[in-house]
C-alpha cells in the first residue's frame, strides 16, 4: 500500500503566517558585503540568494504582485 506525505497542520499554519508578515531585507551595502563574500568563497547558492535579495531591495516593486 503506498501512502503519501504525513499532513502536519503547523506546517500550513506556520507558511501561512509567513506569507502574511512582512518581512524586512537587510539594508543593500550589507547584502552587497555578503554577495562579495559569497563570490570570493566560491559559494553559488549564496552568490544566486544574495544577489536576489540585492535586487529586491534595490527595487522592492520588481516581481511583487
């Protein structure tokens, strides 16, 4: 018999209270000190997440709907 995921009710509670918070981004010299750090690290998934969030706190209207 194949099951799926066990459902956990405070997982949905806690996505949805985040979706709902606002959350506020680190000032942009800081993520910018980060991305480089990142760079020089060697480190992809830090450079791809710092650069994102650059970019949203340079623009925070870019990508919202």
């Amino acid at each position: 018999m194949k099951r799926g995921p066990v459902r956990r009710p405070t997982e949905h509670a806690a996505i949805r209270a985040v979706c709902r918070s606002a959350r506020r981004l680190p000032p942009v010299p800081a993520l910018m000190a980060a991305l480089l750090d990142a760079n020089e690290r060697r480190d992809r998934e830090g450079v791809i997440l710092c650069a994102h969030l650059v970019v949203r706190a340079a623009a925070p209207e870019v990508g919202e709907s």
